[in-house]
C-alpha cells in the first residue's frame, strides 16, 4: 500500500539537495526576471494551511514506510515517486528542511510559523530549516514578524540579490532596488536569521560591468555590517547564462544585452574583491554555472587568496585563458594550473572536437553557451 502523496516544487539550492523539500507556495509571484527560465507559464498561489500541514503528515508517513526498509531505498508500491527525497533527506541524517517554491515568505507570517512549528514536530531531528525569499516581500515585513519566524525554527533565508545595481536590477525587471535589498537584508540578520544572497557575475553585460560591481558591493557591504560574528552573510556566486527561451535571450539576440565571456567575469570578480575590501562575509562557489569552484572563503582573511586565483588566470596569455574557460566548462579543467597537465589537454581534445584549430574567440563563445546547460 503507497503512503500519501504529496507536492514538491521544481527547484531548490544545491545547499540544500538532501533537505526535505515542503511546498508552500506554487511557483513565483513575480517571474518577470528576464535571466529566469523557470515558473514561465506558471501560475502563482499560496497553498492553504492544511494542505502544506497534510503534505508534511504524507512525507512523515513515507519516512516512517522507508525506515522499515534495510537501505531506506524505495521500494515499489511503498511510497510514491515523490518520496526519493525523503529518501535522500532521511539518508543524510534528517537534519534540514527547505521551504518551496519562489517566495513562501508571502505566506501570512504567523501561517509560516505554524508550517515550520509542524516540520519541526514531525521530524524532530531537523536542526535546520531554511526558504527562499524575494527582498520586497521581506522588506514589507515588520521586525516582530521576522522574529516571529525565527522563534517558530526558521534558520536561514535564501535570496536572490544578483546585483545591487539599481539600473542592472531594472534592466533585468528584478522587481526591487539596492535600498529594498538593503532593507530586506539587514531585517533578516537583525531577527536572528542567516542570510545568503545570491549575486550573479555578468549580469550588468558588458555596458554595466563596472556599475554592477560598485552597487553590489554597495550592498554587500551594507548588509554584512549588520551581521554577527556568529552568523555571517553568505554570498553565494551564480554566474549568469542566456537560457534559450528566456527574455535575456530575446535582449541578446536584439543586441540589447551581450554577455560576458569567462574571462571578463573573471575580471569583474576581481574588481568586486577589491571592493569588498574589509568586509565580513562568507563567499561560495557551489554551483556549476561558475568558472571556478575554488574561489570560495572567508572576507577578509582570504581576501588576498581569492585575488591571487583570478589573477591567475588573468595574467594568462589570451589563447591559454580561452583554452581554460573552454577546459573547465567541460569538466577538463578546474584552476588554470591544471593548464600544464598534458592528459587534461588531451581529454580536452578528445572531447570538444576542432579544439586545436579553434581561435580564441571562438572558444570564449563556446565556453558562454555551455553556460546555459546547466540551468
């Protein structure tokens, strides 16, 4: 006999990939962001209380099926399909909890709270429970309300920042300036909660490369200011792509937006480093739309490490750094060291066919649209 079935919504961060994922809202209330390609098509609707409430009930009952089973492995007829992430989740220990999709923060705050109270109650292993969130949804909220979260278990929100730019951001139809993002940011620290913002390299294009870097690190350091040494911000790094279909692409093929390529985003990082020059935060590069996974650490204390990295890469001769950028997009390479590995320039050889008489140019435009494989 099949436990209960139950919703999940389609994305989550890679953060949290074993979290038992809870569908409080469906799809996004905005989703107008031109670089976004998900929820297009998708109506926006907050969920009813009882029915999230019945959802965590359905993912306990298929806990409770998969614990009965030697390696928690779903067996058919068991549980529904949906329930392989309760496998996951109970595999990693039962620890963490997501709350889905765009924005569950436009739920009542106190019908929020009585979601994450439930989850807590029905898996009282979860030590971590955490939601995405759009910075005018959090700006809106008042203080007690966001304290009203934290006291309930809320421990993290995830927010999609991506630059703080006011004309990147009205650009892109963000729906939000710097000072909202300012605002929304510095409201969830002060409640108690950890923050993570997301910050997209390239998304100014070429024309408000420098702009991008100045208003987001205006931002950022704005926002880390009121973090505490127990909790600081986390910038999470997403380098942008062109996803087919999406409104960015209609700017690009319109000549409106033009990308830039690996190696300009490179340089655009450095240039945010330097401006983040003193500023307390964690950086991350966990996702593989980034160039380069070791660019991640502690500001300040490893401030002069991640410099040293782009800088690698930067004083490479242009044919090398395409050669890198083309390399790590397909798996080959992962730092600009590994340019001297001889097998590595092999299996790049072997797997991108024509590589040797490639130009630079050519590799730089093929490395920008492999980007977009993997959104």
């Amino acid at each position: 006999m099949t436990t209960p079935s139950f919703e999940q919504g389609p994305i989550r961060p890679p953060s949290e990939a074993s979290s038992l994922l809870v569908r409080v809202v469906r799809n996004c209330g905005w989703n107008r962001c031109r670089f976004c390609p998900v929820y297009k098509d998708c109506r926006f609707s907050v969920r009813s209380l009882a029915e999230v409430l019945a959802d965590v009930d359905a993912m306990r009952a298929a806990a409770d099926a998969l614990e009965g089973e030697p390696t928690m492995t779903p067996r058919a007829g068991s549980v529904p399909p949906e329930a392989f992430q309760v496998a996951l989740f109970l595999r990693d220990g039962a620890r963490a909890a997501f709350l889905q999709d765009a924005d569950p923060c436009a739920l009542a705050p106190d019908k929020l709270a009585a979601v994450i109270e439930h989850v807590r109650r029905a898996f009282p292993s979860v030590t971590r429970v955490t939601t995405y969130g759009r910075a005018a949804t959090l700006a809106r909220r008042r203080p007690p309300q966001l304290a009203l979260l934290a006291a309930a278990g809320l421990t993290r929100v995830h927010l999609g920042m991506e630059s703080g730019s006011d004309e990147v951001l009205a650009r892109v139809d963000k729906g939000c300036t710097a000072a909202r993002l300012v605002t929304a940011g510095r409201q969830v620290l002060e409640a108690g909660l950890e923050l993570c913002f997301y910050v997209m390299p390239g998304l100014g294009g070429r024309d408000l490369a420098a702009e991008h870097v100045r208003g987001t690190a205006a931002v950022l350091r704005e926002v880390a200011a009121a973090a505490g040494p127990e909790r600081p911000l986390v910038v999470r790094l997403r380098t942008t792509a062109v996803v087919p279909g999406t409104p960015l692409a209609d700017d690009e093929a319109d000549g409106r937006f033009t990308l830039p390529d690996d190696v300009e985003v490179a340089a655009e990082l450095r240039a945010l480093l330097e401006a983040l020059d003193g500023v307390r935060l964690e950086l991350r590069s966990d996702h593989a739309l980034n160039l380069m996974p070791e660019l991640e650490g502690s500001l300040p204390d490893d401030r002069g490490r991640l410099t040293s990295l782009l800088d690698e890469l930067l004083a490479l001769s242009p044919s090398q750094q395409a050669e890198f950028a083309l390399g790590a997009r397909v798996g080959v390479y992962r730092a600009p060291r590994d340019l001297r590995d001889e097998q590595r320039a092999e299996a790049l050889r072997r797997r991108v066919a024509g590589t040797d008489e490639a130009d630079q140019s050519e590799k730089l435009e093929a490395a920008k649209r492999i980007r977009a494989r993997f959104l």
